[in-house]
C-alpha cells in the first residue's frame, strides 16, 4: 500500500466526488495520512488506480459506506498513555467535582469504544459513574456499531490489561469483561449513561456543553485549516474553564483559538477554557 | 578525525534541507556514536525513525540525549521542521513530513511490524524534500526502509546504508540494496566523516 503514488490531483477528484455526492468533507484531512488511506483502500479492493475509484464511488452507495469505514483510523486502546488516565483521575476530574456534582464528558472521535469504557471505568472505581453523563461520537458508523457492542479480541486484551495495571487500576480488568468465543465482552452497565452517536466534526455544530471534552488522536488526521475549526468548535462546546484533553503528541498552540485556552498539563496535553 | 577541507569524495553540491535516519536493531550506538560527535552548530535537520517499544513513551529519546552533543527531540504534530534541530520519531506514532515542511503523526497500523515505520518517514520526506533529501538506513533485523530508500533515489536524493559487515543484523541495509541503487555504502565512522564535511560544506 506504500508502493503506489497519488497525485494530489487525484485526491481532489475524491473529495469533490464525496462531498457533492455524500455531503462528507475530506477536503482538509492531512494530506499525508489520507493519502496512505486511499492507496490501502486501492489496494484492499484491487482497483488499478484512482479513476476506478471514483467510477465506483460515483455509483455505488453502499461502497461509499465501506470507504468512510476503511479511510478512518480506528486503531485504539484502553487506558491509552496511562499516565494521562491518573492525571483526570487525580487531578481534572476532583477539579471540575468541586463546582458541580454532576458533570458531563463528551468523547469526539470514540472509535471502537476502548475510551469510553476506559473513562467509566474510572469512574466507577471513584464511585461517581451515576453522577456523570457521556456523549461519545464518532463519524464512522460501523465502527460506532462495534462501540456499542464492545466485544473486543481477546488478543487485544493483553495491552489494555497492561495500560490499566500501569494506570493503577483498582482491580483486575478481567472483572469488567467476559470472556466468550475468544472476545472479551465488556459488562453493559458501565455505558449505562453513555450515548453513543453519529457525529461529524467537520460538519456538526456545538449540541450541549461540556465539563470536559476529550479528542485524542483524531485532529492529527486534519490540517492546520481544519483543526482551528474544529477547535473552535470545542470552544463553543465548552463551559468556561471546562477541560479539552488531546492525543500526547498533539498540540494547541498553532491553532488560532490557543489563547482562549491554558494549558492545564503538558505532558499529558490537558487545556482549560479560559476565555468565552 | 581528519576532515579534508579541499574536495569531498562526496557530492555535496546539492543544498540538501534534510536528512532522514532509519535503524532498528543494533543501531542504537551507531546512532549515539553520530549524536555524540555532530557539531553543535550542524545545520541540516536530522529526522530519525528508530524501531523502539510501543509502550514506553519515554526513556527513549532521555537516553539519547545523555550523549548527544545536540538535542533531541521528539516532534508533535504541525511543529515545523527547523534548521540546527534534530527529531525522533515518537512511540506507537508514524512520523511523516507534510508540504510546508510540516510534521504530522499518525496512529494507523503497523507497517513492516513497526510503528513508527521508517518507510513512511523516508517517503513522506522524500515527497516533500525531493533531491534536497540524504537517507541513512542503519543496521536492523527487518525490511523497513527499503521501500523508502527507494522512494528518495527516485526523487534524486542521496542514498547512504551502513556498511553491511559491520552491523549487528544487516536485514535492513541489504533489503535497501536489494530494492535500489545506493549512492554510497559506509562504515559508522565514515558516516561521521560524511555529516562532517556536510558540515563544512554549509558554513
Ligand atoms: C485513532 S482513533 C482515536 C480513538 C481514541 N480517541 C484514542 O485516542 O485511542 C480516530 C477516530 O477519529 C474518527 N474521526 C475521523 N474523522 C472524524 C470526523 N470528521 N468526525 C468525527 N470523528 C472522526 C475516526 O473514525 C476514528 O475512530
């Protein structure tokens, strides 16, 4: 999938293509990374090259879905950079439970859910999951399917056991899961204020505020273009002096909005609003 | 070491504005060997791809700097690439360069076992720098760099591997050789000599 070359030409002919067509927006993903997708999408579905590409999209629907699914990059895992999970732990969220009780998180850019069970994991273990309210979002459906079911490889359990030990996890992460046919099935009821929905954050507008609002590893896939808006819409998300914690190799400070942000922990890039 | 400041035996003619560096096992003190004896005031931005743990984000590069006589440092994503400075590719990220000379990560599956792949290193750079780039592909155990290597020489940079018999595992160089034409084939010490007349060429 390294081998082939997409002309930057080409790529403009498939984001034109899909945003007339399906009304999604690739115009500002980096250019880079997206140009790797496309090529392992040709790769995947032996197509010569970029023009069967775009015959096919132009015709096809329901391959547009698969394509949405295959050009996103769902690699996750539990309790990733752990010592990230012992700041909220320690630090963010006793902070925001000083001035409200309740609270809420939204996790843009879910992904299969890892995340999400991460942080209610958390929660529980501090004894204050009925007390928070979770939205988790993701752009791609069919991987918002596999959140919601969350039946993970077994395989894939061994580095999430490892993040949660590092992490300092209370107890064994066996104890939120079930082993069966090879998946680990995580226990339902720690999602049970979790929505998970549909969002695109190129296109979506701010839906609710937020205490704090997690978006890691998914701005890395955009470009400098991009991510000012999206981070503006962060901002509008936010409540003021509200948290937003990005992936640990990211950073604010090239985006147009910092200075309405502070830094809160740069190790693990927590920022705090501070300004409407 | 004894730098000839009449003719390089090197084509140093081309105002190169990188230089990628890729190594996996038994690169480590080939690596710091080069760190440790760089000039301070070494101009062209070195980047590094070096096959390290996916779970330890840190220790890596605190090592490398123990000896180094530059820092080392690992970028984040959109940092612009700068003169004088020195990257490595961070744990469990690819490392790419953008138009703009730009730096942007990405969390997408391994290539070649590795994450960070030197492949996507050597090619994003080779995309964006063209002939402007020097590849260094060191001792290593699997075949990642090759494909990037190619990708340089094809865009008229520099090829450069470590000198086969002297690496611990020679997987890495020998697949690069395989895969494409190499300008030049030396050992750690005439690496050195190679950045050293870079150097001197540039000031
Ligand atoms: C690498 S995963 C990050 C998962 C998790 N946050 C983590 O750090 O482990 C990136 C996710 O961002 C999602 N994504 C990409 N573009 C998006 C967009 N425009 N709107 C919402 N989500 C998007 C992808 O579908 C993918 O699931």
């Amino acid at each position: 999938m390294l081998q082939q070359e997409i002309e930057i030409s080409e790529l403009r002919l498939i984001t034109d293509l899909i945003k007339q067509k399906y009304d999604y927006d690739f115009g500002n993903y980096a250019m880079s990374s997206f140009k790797r997708r496309v090529a392992r999408v040709l790769e995947l579905y032996k197509m010569e090259g970029v023009p069967t590409l775009l015959r096919r999209l132009d015709i096809d629907a329901k391959f547009f879905k698969e394509f949405l699914a295959e050009i996103t990059v769902n690699v996750t895992e539990m309790f990733r950079d752990p010592t990230f999970w012992v700041e909220l732990k320690t630090h963010i969220i006793p902070h925001i439970r000083q001035n409200n009780e309740n609270f809420s998180i939204w996790h843009a850019g879910c992904s299969s859910g890892e995340e999400v069970y991460s942080m209610a994991i958390v929660l529980e273990e501090m004894g204050i999951l009925d007390n928070v309210k979770i939205v988790a979002t993701d752009i791609d459906h069919v991987i918002l399917d596999k959140a919601r079911e969350a039946r993970y490889h077994i395989k894939n359990m061994e580095v999430n056991k490892k993040n949660y030990t590092t992490f300092g996890g209370l107890y064994n992460l066996e104890n939120y899961y079930k082993e069966e046919s090879g998946k680990a099935v995580m226990d339902q009821n720690l999602v049970r204020n979790v929505e998970f929905r549909e969002q695109n954050l190129v296109t979506g507008s701010a839906f609710s505020k937020f205490d704090l609002i997690l978006c890691r590893n998914v701005m890395i896939y955009f470009n400098q273009t991009l991510q000012n808006q999206v981070l503006r819409l962060f901002h509008e998300s936010l409540h003021k002096y509200a948290y937003l914690a990005i992936g640990s190799k990211e950073s604010l400070i090239w985006c147009e909005l910092a200075n309405k942000f502070i830094v809160v922990n740069n190790e693990e890039k927590i920022y705090k609003k501070i300004r409407d | 070491m004894n730098i000839s400041l009449t003719k390089s035996k090197y084509n140093l003619n081309n105002q190169y504005k990188a230089i990628v560096i890729g190594g996996s096992a038994g690169s480590f003190q080939v690596i710091s060997k080069i760190l440790q004896n760089l000039p301070e005031d070494f101009q062209v931005p070195i980047i590094m791809c070096l096959h390290r743990l996916k779970d330890v984000r840190n220790g890596f590069v605190e090592a490398l700097n123990i000896k180094s006589a530059k820092l080392i440092e690992e970028p984040e994503d959109k940092e612009q690439i700068r003169k004088g400075k020195i990257y490595l590719a961070p744990a469990n990220y690819h490392l790419g360069v953008e138009l703009g000379n730009t730096f942007t990560i990405s969390t997408e599956g391994m290539f070649n076992n590795s994450r960070p792949a030197i492949d996507i290193t050597f090619m994003t750079a080779a995309y964006v720098f063209r002939n402007k780039l020097i590849g260094i592909l060191l001792s290593g155990a699997n075949k990642d760099g090759a494909l990037g290597m190619k990708r340089i020489a094809e865009k008229g940079g520099l090829t450069i591997i470590q000198e086969p018999s002297e690496c611990l595992i020679d997987t890495m160089p020998t697949s690069a050789l395989k895969e494409t034409a190499i300008d030049y084939t030396l050992t750690t010490d005439e690496i050195l000599d190679f950045l050293n007349q870079l150097h001197y060429h540039y000031v």
